[in-house]
C-alpha cells in the first residue's frame, strides 16, 4: 500500500514538472 501511494505521488511530481516546463517553454517562445 505505501508503496502504490510512494510511486502516484511520484508521478504526480513528475506531470506536474512536465507541466511547468511546457508552460515555461511556451511563454518564453511567445516573448
């Protein structure tokens, strides 16, 4: 059970991560 919990939360820090750098790679190819 920790395990499972461990390993969605690391996705979910990693999605986020991919999503901030999308969005920084987006506004700086904009300006």
């Amino acid at each position: 059970m920790m395990m499972m919990m461990m390993m969605m939360m690391m996705m979910m820090m990693m999605m986020m991560m991919m999503m901030m750098m999308m969005m920084i790679n987006f506004i700086v190819s904009n300006f």
